[in-house]
C-alpha cells in the first residue's frame, strides 16, 4: 500500500502562538495534515501532553477543518 501525498499552490498557513516564543509560520502545502507527537505526523508537536495523533487538518473547498481525535495522550 503506496502513501498518496497531494500537494498543492501555497495558500494557507498555521501561526503557532506562545507566550514566551515566536515560532515560524508553518505552510499548510498538503490537504490534509496529521498533527500530534509522533514523528510520521506532517507536524510534530514534541510534548507530553499532545496524543500520538492528536488532530487532522484538512482543507476542502477552500476552507480549513480541524477535527480533534479525542485521543489520550
């Protein structure tokens, strides 16, 4: 079983926010995104506290959906 990536123009973009540090905008450049802990998510979020997958970022039709997998961490 092949992992079909579909990439896509520059459009959107993520801005993490800290109190305490300015982190780089990260370009949203594939539909859909896994977000979590693990290292074969597209964004890796390295804390305790963040699920091994913890969310899927999708966009359709233009728009941008976050779904939360309701996952422990």
């Amino acid at each position: 079983m092949t992992k079909e990536t579909h990439y896509y123009t520059f459009k959107y973009q993520l801005r993490p926010i800290n109190r305490e540090r300015v982190y780089n905008p990260v370009p949203i450049r594939k539909k859909r995104l896994l977000i979590g802990r693990s290292e074969n998510c597209d964004i890796v979020i390295p804390f305790r506290d963040v699920s091994t997958v913890h969310a899927v970022l999708e966009v359709v039709g233009g728009k941008i959906n976050l779904y939360d997998m309701n996952s422990s961490t």
